[in-house]
C-alpha cells in the first residue's frame, strides 16, 4: 500500500502541552522571517548562470554527503549514487535514485529524514514516502518540477526569502561570479564570497607550494619570502572584501594560535618553500600563520570562523577514488582554552574583531567556549553543524552554552550545506528547536514570553547580522 508523507505542524516542538503552546506561539513569530545563511557551499555560477538542475539525483542526493554516507556504510558504492561521476545518463541517475529509496529506513532517526521530507512536501510538492515501489513516481515527479522554470535557482532565492547567502571560495578565485550578480538589476537577493585560505595555511601539504605559487600570480607580488605570503593574504582579502565578503571561514585539526618570532616564522617558511619542512614543523609554521588571521581579521574588520576537529579523509581509499567531501571525515576532540589563548591575548578585547568557533566536540561547550565567550567580547559560540546539527545535539547545546554565555554570544544559524533544497528545511529547525527551548524557559518561570519572543526574534533576524556585520 502506499504511504504519503505528513508533515505534523508540531514537529520538533516539546510535547508536553502546556510549553508546547508557548513554543508554537513563539515559532509563529518567527516562522515566517527571511532566511540569512552566512556560511554555506552554493556555488556562486548556479545563480549568476541560473543554471537548471541536471536531474532528480545530482539535485538531492550526490551533492550531501549526509545522505550518501549511510548509504555507503549500509554497503552501496559511491559510485552508484553519481559520486565523482560527472553528468549522470538518465538510467545511472534513476538507479541512484532507486538505491537511495530503497533504503529509506535507513534514515529513520536522523535529520536527514526531517530535511528530505520538508523537501518532497514543502519544496517539490510530493507526499510519496520513498520505497522501492515509490523510487520511479517520485523521480518522474522531481524531474517534472526541474523543468519549470520556477524551480531555476533564482526563483527558488525568492521562494526561500533567502535574504543573503554567503558562498565559500579560494583566495585565488576572480569573483567573476559575484561581480555577474551585483551588476545583474534584476537580481534583488544579496550573495557574497567567503574567503577561505586553509590549503594556504598547511605548509606540509602536497600541493601547498603550487598554491602559493598562484597565490603570488594573482596577487601581483612574490611569495618567496613570509612576508611576501603576509602581504599577498593582506592583498587577496581586500580583493575579497570590495566584492562584498563580510567573512573569512577556516578548518584545521586543532586550534592553536601559538605565534612565532619574525626570524622562525621566515625559517620555516623557506624549508616549506624548498619542500624540506616537516609535519611537525608545518603545524608550528600554520598555528603561527593562523595568529596572522586573527590579526588582519582585527584589522580589516572580517569575521573570523573556525570549525576545527574534524579529521578528514578518514578512508583513504575513499579519498584516493572520489576525492574530499564526500562524507569521510570524522569529528575529533579539540582543545580550546589554551590553544586560542594567544590569540585573545593579542586580539581578544580588540572591538573590530569578531571570532566565531565552531566544533564538533560536544564536551567542550560548557567546559571552555561559553565560558571563553562569557569574557572576551571578541568570541561567539558557533551554533551546532556538521554532523552535530541535529535536534538532540541543538538542544544540548543551547543548555551547555546558556547559563555561563547566555544568548548573545552565539552565532545564529548556520546551515553549512551544499544541498540547496534543504536550506529552508534547515533553518526551519533551528528555528522550531530554538522555539521549544525558549517555551521551557517560560514554562519555569525564568523568563517571561514577552521576553522568549524578543529572544526568538533575535537569534533568528538580529543576531547573524551583528556577527557578520550585516
């Protein structure tokens, strides 16, 4: 028999019925207020281009890697679901797509069930539940709303009241994509570059004198020197910030910031050169190069992010075969207190920098960033992501953060993702999460609605734009 897909109006809300009450009263205020996304993996040429989406499954399914690596360790081969394989024949791409409804159950639980069936319902307008039964109506159905031109990633901006979204690009990238979309007049929705230098701060890395070699093509100077690096960054970043960048977005293995003397700093800057330094060494050399971040952030006014404990590539021969992104990388735990320490030292009281931390380490929420954010006017707590945005995760960390951060030192919601259907669905969740908590604030009687209401308003309209200067 059939099955269709419900979306229950409570969905995610408390479900005692007195705080739900609040929490649907205080969700009614904010359901409907415009998304601001500052930190996702949209590539800028989908809308400069309004480039059609291809088909059902390079749209849903290759692009999120929340949803192919399930299926990957349930036993289905990357391969077979359009990973790494360029433009998908109708019968590879309806064979992906089976695959993955197939194993619909697999996704019981998760997030990823809520985000694919606010997608089918909200989105797409299908209420089939995905099976092997359902895999050929469901495919006809997405195919069907591709070819719309409703459904071009313009039109979908507006539908989504998608206010401003932020893409993330290499230092090196000529923007011409955003230059396209600032001087198109008939494009009304604010998009930005994020300016994302990790590959240049890894000096151990294979191709990280190649990367530097460009970095000095396109910045019209020499980086055979630290200070010739120092000084194309510097150069790159105001590039980025004349076409409307308001952040800078890094991921390493950890967090250190430990500084290095002038003569250390150009000592193993010439060994990473001459593709002598070591691992050990090139970790030094990136913790120093990050404290430079910190530095021009402070002087230039960009948003700092760091996302850090993530080890990447878990799989090498994932990696080898489909190359990054693709799901293999695995949170770690992560230091904080002592590794930014001197960075805030330097910079942490400075009023023009804001530093955003993110981490998939649950333990170090209460322990050191919300305290750390509770002190140094210069920290935001970032919201959960990857892999840790999810329901129960968001509710730990609004109780691990608030009662020594509060709520203003958070970020907003970031929905970091390269799925571009599930950004509604994401904010969404947030907000209704967000929402339920507040309500049981209320319901204790340590705040009132009146007050829950602003909160909910704030996190939602005020606060990304404060953090990113909007």
């Amino acid at each position: 028999m059939t099955e269709f897909l419900q979306l229950h109006p409570d969905r995610l809300l408390p479900a005692e019925p007195a705080v739900r009450d609040v929490a649907r009263r205080l969700y009614g205020e904010v359901a409907g207020l415009p998304i601001i996304s500052p930190h996702g993996h949209v590539p800028p040429a989908w809308l400069a281009e309004d480039t059609p989406f291809r088909d059902p499954t390079s749209l849903l399914i290759t692009p999120d890697h929340y949803v192919t690596r399930l299926l990957h360790s349930s036993g289905v081969d990357l391969a077979d679901l359009g990973v790494g394989q360029g433009d998908l024949s109708e019968d590879a791409s309806r064979a992906a797509f089976r695959i993955f409804c197939e194993r619909w159950p697999l996704y019981r639980g998760t997030p990823m069930k809520l985000w694919f069936e606010s997608q089918l319902v909200d989105v797409l307008g299908v209420d089939l539940v995905p099976s092997g039964d359902t895999a050929d109506q469901l495919y006809d159905a997405v195919a069907e709303w591709i070819g719309r031109d409703s459904s071009r990633p313009r039109a979908l901006m507006d539908e989504f009241d998608i206010s401003f979204l932020a893409t993330t690009d290499d230092p090196c990238d000529d923007l011409g994509h955003h230059r396209a979309l600032v001087d198109d007049p008939s494009f009304t929705r604010r998009v930005v570059p994020t300016f994302r230098p990790d590959r240049y701060l890894e000096p151990a890395g294979a191709s990280w004198n190649d990367d530097v070699e460009r970095l000095a093509d396109v910045s019209g100077g020499s980086c055979d020197t630290y200070a010739g690096w120092v000084a194309a960054m510097e150069d790159r970043r105001v590039w980025f910030r004349q076409h409307g960048a308001v952040s800078t977005d890094h991921s390493h293995r950890d967090l250190g910031t430990d500084p290095l003397d002038a003569g250390e700093a150009e000592r193993l800057y010439g060994l990473a050169r001459s593709g002598g330094i070591s691992a050990t060494d090139g970790d030094r050399l990136r913790r120093h190069m990050v404290c430079e971040m910190v530095r021009m952030a402070a002087e230039d006014g960009l948003t700092m992010t760091l996302h850090p404990a993530v080890h990447r590539n878990h799989h090498p021969g994932t990696a080898e075969r489909f190359g990054a992104d693709v799901g293999a990388d695995i949170p770690v735990a992560v230091e904080v207190t002592r590794a930014l320490a001197p960075a805030l030292a330097r910079h942490g009281t400075d009023p023009n920098l804001t530093l955003v931390v993110f981490t998939m380490d649950e333990t170090v929420f209460s322990r050191e960033l919300a305290p750390l954010a509770g002190f140094y006017p210069s920290l935001r707590i970032g919201v959960p992501w990857w892999f840790i945005d999810a329901p129960e995760s968001i509710k730990r960390f609004r109780s691990a953060v608030t009662e020594a951060a509060g709520f203003s030192r958070t970020s907003g919601f970031i929905d970091d993702t390269r799925a571009f259907l599930s950004i509604p669905a994401r904010h969404d969740m947030a907000r209704r999460l967000d929402c339920g908590f507040l309500a049981g604030l209320v319901a204790e009687h340590r705040l009132t609605e009146d007050e829950a209401r602003e909160t909910a308003h704030y996190l939602v309209a005020t606060q990304p734009q404060e953090v990113f200067g909007l």
